[in-house]
C-alpha cells in the first residue's frame, strides 16, 4: 500500500470516529455543564495519554515542539470542544453538523500557512465553493439556527482547522498517536483540577446516554480518533485529506436521525451533498 492510500484509509477512519463526536456532545450537554463535559473529556483522555507514553517509554518533544503542541492543545483539546458544547446549547447537532463542511477550507488555509502545503489555484475555487453553500445554507435557514450558537461553531471551526493543521505537521516529526497524546498530558495540569472543580454536585440526575456520550468524546473523540487523523493527515496530505471530512457531515446527520431523533430534511441533505461534490472536484487538485 502507497503512502497516500494510507493517508486516505487512516482519514476516514478517523472521520468515521469523528462523526460520533456532535450527537455524542449533544446528549452530553443535556446533563453536564459545557465546562465540566470540556475539561473532564480533556482529563480523562489527557490520564490514558500519559499512561501510553509512560508504557512505551516515548521520549520528550523538543523545546521548540511545546509552542506549536500548545497550539494543537488549544486548538482541538479546548477550544473546538468547549465552543461546539457551548453552541449545542442553543443548535441542534443536525445543524451544528452542517458546519463541519468549512473544516476541511480551514483546514486547508492553515496547512499552507503552517504546513508549507501549495494546492492549486483550482482546489481553492471549489473549496471556497463548498464553503460558500455550506455558510450560505446557514444563514437562511430558520427553526434550528442561532446567531449565538452559529457563531460558536463558526470560531470552533477556525481553532479546528489550526489544531488540525499544526498537529499533522507535527506528526510528520513526532508520530501521530504522540502528537496528540503529548497535547493532552500538556493540557493535563489545568483539565484536571478545573475538571475536579466543575464536577456537578449532584450525579444523581446525570443519565447513562449523557454517561456513555462522556466517555465516547473522552476515549473517540479526544485520543483514538486523532491517532487516525494526524496520520492520515501527514502521509496524504493535509490540504488533500482534509476534504474527508466533507463526509462527516453525512454521517453525523445519520447518527443525529437515528439517535437523536433530530429531524434531517432534505434540504440539509442537498446541501451536503452538493458540499461533497466540490470536495471530489476540489480533492483532483489538491497537489
């Protein structure tokens, strides 16, 4: 197997384990606060991180990797947790999917920024593209939509796509499953206490769905779906991988039918899949 059929294979893995990630974070919120699901997710996975680099006796980063593994930290350990928990209190994560399609523009965007990545000028025509339906569809939308809760996932989107970005180049160095793993032990020494301080009083009124979805986006969401993604990301490249996750949305939106119950309307699903088809469009002159 070539090295951009791996890419390829591993991203979508790590798109398929992503897809959980919104309906999982939705039931979640039902029961715990966004804070509290932000930092134990974080804490829970940051603990298993630490117990695997101490296992296989991984050696410390470099001095010059703290910097850009607080960035991958801030970017996909805390920010795109907390804002997508903090905007699934006013969206549905049928809605709040729908803004998975800027991922991989932004993703992009930063990989040139950060990874020295040079797409041609065609690929951004048809990203931009997919970008404009998918913000386009956002905004005319009623019942769902809120001006708040759009604004959340629209800057979860861009601390994301940085966090994706830097944590791929990163892996290129360093091993996928240790970039991420070396973000959360960093992170660890602030989620750990803050998780401890924002445990609810009582856990009597805390369901098993909000249970099992805490566990989900602290061992999936946070850890495993990473070790798929950053490898993904490093051997196809990032620019080119990164329009997988214009799948996730259609496979998100299935999880939010099926169990959420969230209504999934045919327009949402047009816009996806005409998303989908800049992706394939765009995905032809990402190198």
């Amino acid at each position: 197997m070539n090295k951009a059929t791996s890419g390829w294979m591993n991203g979508f893995l790590g798109v398929l384990i992503f897809s959980g990630s919104l309906p999982a974070t939705r039931l979640a919120v039902a029961d715990f606060d966004p804070l509290f699901l932000t930092v134990c997710r974080a804490a829970i996975a940051g603990v298993l991180a630490g117990a695997l680099l101490l296992t296989f006796q991984q050696q410390r980063p470099a001095k010059s990797d703290i910097i850009p593994l607080l960035v991958v930290a801030f970017g996909v350990v805390i920010g795109f947790p907390l804002l997508t928990a903090l905007a699934l209190q006013y969206v549905t994560s049928a809605h709040a999917i729908v803004f998975i399609g800027l991922l991989p523009l932004a993703t992009a965007i930063f990989g040139v920024l950060r990874g020295g990545e040079r797409p041609r000028p065609v690929f951004w025509i048809f990203s931009a593209a997919g970008s404009l339906l998918v913000a386009g569809f956002a905004l005319i939308q009623g019942g769902g939509s809120s001006p708040l809760g759009d604004a959340y996932m629209l800057a979860s989107i861009v601390v994301c796509g940085l966090g994706y970005a830097e944590g791929a180049r990163l892996s290129r160095r360093l091993g996928n499953w240790q970039v991420i793993s070396w973000a959360l032990v960093l992170s660890l020494p602030v989620m750990l206490p803050f998780s401890f301080y924002f445990t609810p009083d009582s856990w009597s009124g805390i369901g098993v769905p909000a249970l099992l979805s805490l566990a989900y986006v602290s061992l999936f969401s946070m850890l495993i779906g990473f070790v798929f993604w950053y490898r993904g990301l490093a051997l196809g490249g990032i620019a080119a991988v990164g329009q997988l996750q214009l799948l996730q949305p259609f496979f998100g939106l299935l999880l939010a039918s099926v169990i959420l119950h969230e209504k999934v309307g045919w327009a949402l699903v047009a816009v996806n899949v005409a998303v989908i088809g800049c992706v394939a469009a765009a995905r032809r002159f990402a190198k």
